[in-house]
C-alpha cells in the first residue's frame, strides 16, 4: 500500500514552475535560455515598501499575529476596497493569507464537500482544478473560444450551472490570456447567477491593476445582489512586484472568512509579520509606480503581440491587462511539421529555440501557448526573433 494518500494522487505538480525550473535547470548547465514561463514581474518592490519591512524588523514586528491578518493590514485592505472598487467590508469580513494561493486553497479546503462542482472557464489559472481536486470537489471545466475573446459567456455559464455547482472562478484581468471582463460581460454573466441563487463566486482579481489602453477594471462583488456570494481575492504579488513576499487576501461573507481563518489556524497560522508590515505600506503608501510600471508592460505587450502576429502560422489577440500573451499554434501542427500538440510545439521550441514557455493544454486549452513577457525589453527582442526563426523553419 503507497504511503500517499489518495487525494493527492489526483494532483499534479504546477506546470507553470516545473517550465521555469527546467529554464533554470538549462540555464545552470550552460544554455542560453530565454524564459517566458514564470508569471511574476521582472521589476523590484518599490522601496518605500521595503523600508516599511526593515522598520519592522527594526521595531520587533517579529512575533506571531492574529492568524487571519493583523489588525492594521485588514484596515488598509477594507479602505483599498473603498477606494478603489466601491466596495465596502468590515474588518471581519477580510482574511490575509500566505499569498493569493493559500487564500484560494483554504477557501476550496472550507467549502467543498465530495462532488460539488466548480466552474472553471478554460483557459484557467492551472492551479484551480488542482486545488478543487484536492479539496475533493469536482472541476467543471467549461471551455471558452477565442473568438470570446477567451471569456465565458452567459449562455455557457447557464449550461454549465447544475444542483451541484458550489462556485464559479472568475479570474479578469486573465493568467494565462490577459483578457479582461468588460462591466457588461460582467453584468451578462451576473444576470444568470443572480437567478441561480446557490452559486456562490470566486473573484480572483490579483492582475486588478496591470492593465491597457483605458481598460475599466470591474469585479464582479460590485454586482450589489451578488455582493453575499462573492469571494473576492486579491494580493500584493503582481500589482506590487511582491511575489515574494506571500501576502494574499480576500473579502467576503462572514461564515466563509471565519471559516478560512480556521484552517489556517491549524495549518500555517500567519502569514509573515514583516510581509504584512510591507503590505500595509504597499495599500496604504504612493501608487503612482503602479501605472508607471503598467506602461511599461503595456509597450511590451504591443511589441510582444506585433511581432507574433508577423510570424507565419501565429495569431494572438491583444490582452486587456495581466502580463501574458496567449498565441494560437495550431496552424503550425499537423503532418508538415510533425507536431502534433502544443506540448510538443513547446518542448521542440525549448530544445531548438532555448526559448521557455508553457503549452496552452497546461491551462485546459489545445493549441496554444503562454508567453509571459513581463521580462526585459532586449530579452524580448531576442526570444521573438528565435521563435519565429523556429517557426519559421519548421516545415
Ligand atoms: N491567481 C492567479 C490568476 C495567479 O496568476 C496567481 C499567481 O501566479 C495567483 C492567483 C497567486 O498569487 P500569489 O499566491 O503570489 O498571491
């Protein structure tokens, strides 16, 4: 008998980070990889962030906490949802977790009994079905075109909807598209769960603000009679250049924070003491670097989606916000090429083009592929011109 358990035989590791460690493994040995798999940005906390954390560390902030967040951090996350999405909680209507991860684990972990179903729209975030599995609910992938844009339409949505269904994710901005949900797409969708009066929802908004050409960011909590069933998640990883520093957090109903509070009683128990100091000072300090950086993202993401598009065989859409592109390939595979899937397309494009990037299979939808370009402008250069020499070549 194998001593792991059965639950996480239904598991597998994140695609995502085992790309970026055999970049790693390759770049160790010699090779000059190129490495578009990791979805993190390539820019450094802002200092006035680390400040706050060294003072911290300086001023004894190096204790246990309140588990769930300190007092402090919920303030500031209860007036960053004033501010910026109208919304507005009490302080016990917030959690604070080891990033946006665990906070969207322990939700899962606190919700779902054996054989609800949860929606996830294809192509997701790869850590969603996993971590329903894990939790012993039952992934209920709905597969969205690309011409939607990638997104889930109403009419999908309704279809999807059954006696089972516990929630519904929403991920807007996207990883892996960047698509973006418009008020309206939003509102659509809302239409259908506000009838549906048992889903509850899953906002998870954590590209909230890396975003393009005048993008209205709206989350679905904003929906006021669907503001009791919604779950919004966010954290300080993307829009703060805070990857590591694991600080999450999320809003909601009263019964499933105190119930997220409790697993993380029993599991990590806080989240870092300094990180959250940092985080308070991320909320709470300047935010004009945010659109700075955004800019910045936005004049590789052109040059990212141009030079694409310029490469016979690849079409991509132009993403609303995030740091990905998602390109399609499936005019480069069939008999002339001798690829038969985009997994194949990718390891063939590591292996000849020591260029790194995750297989759109790895995100519940064939025949594409991710590209992160939130990586330095000459890097960028360097990868288009090797990936559509390798394209370019294949025939
Ligand atoms: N949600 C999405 C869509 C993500 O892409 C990520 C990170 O890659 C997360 C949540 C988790 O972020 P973190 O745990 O770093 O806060």
């Amino acid at each position: 008998m194998s001593i792991i358990s059965d639950s996480l035989k239904r598991i597998k590791p994140s695609p995502t980070i085992a790309v970026t460690q055999k970049a790693r493994e390759l770049r160790a040995a010699g090779k000059d990889v190129i490495g578009l798999g990791a979805g993190e940005p390539d820019f450094d906390t802002p200092d006035n962030i680390k400040d706050a954390a060294i003072k911290a560390i300086q001023s004894g902030d190096t204790k246990y906490t309140a588990v769930d967040g300190t007092p402090e951090l919920k303030k500031a996350i209860v007036e960053k949802f004033k501010r910026e999405n109208n919304l507005y909680y009490s302080t016990d209507q917030i959690t604070v977790g080891t990033g946006g991860k665990q906070v969207l684990y322990n939700a899962f972990m606190a919700t779902l009994n054996k054989g609800d179903e949860v929606i996830i729209p294809a192509p997701f975030w790869v850590s969603y079905p996993d971590m329903v599995l894990l939790a012993g609910g039952k992934p209920k992938i709905i597969k969205c075109d690309e011409k939607d844009g990638f997104k889930l339409t109403a009419k999908k949505l309704e279809k999807a909807i059954s006696k089972k269904t516990k929630w519904l994710i929403l991920n807007s901005p996207s990883n892996p598209t960047g698509a973006g949900y418009s008020k309206d797409e939003i509102e659509d969708l809302a239409k259908v769960l506000i009838k549906n009066k048992k889903v509850h929802i899953l906002s998870d908004d954590i590209y909230e603000h890396i975003k393009y050409d005048n993008f209205n960011f709206f989350t679905i909590a904003q929906v006021s009679k669907l503001k009791d069933r919604t779950l919004t998640m966010n954290g300080v990883s993307k829009s703060y250049a805070m990857t590591g520093w694991r600080i999450g957090y999320a809003a909601g109903p009263k019964d499933i924070i105190k119930a997220i509070g409790k697993i993380q009683s029993q599991s990590t128990s806080n989240p870092s003491s300094v990180s959250q100091a940092a985080a308070v000072e991320a909320l709470n300090g300047a935010q004009d670097f945010i659109e700075e950086r955004s800019n910045a993202f936005k004049e590789r993401r052109d040059f990212v989606v141009k030079s694409l598009n310029n490469i016979k065989g690849i079409s991509c859409l132009k993403p609303n916000g995030a740091f990905y592109a998602f390109p399609s390939c499936k005019k480069l595979l069939g008999k002339k090429t001798k690829l038969k899937t985009d997994s194949e397309f990718v390891e063939k494009l590591l292996e000849k083009a020591n260029v790194a990037v995750v297989q759109g299979s790895a995100f519940g939808l064939d025949g594409y592929f991710r590209i992160s370009y939130a990586t330095s402008m000459e890097k960028l250069k360097v990868a288009m011109e090797r990936i559509k020499s390798f394209c370019e070549n294949l025939n």
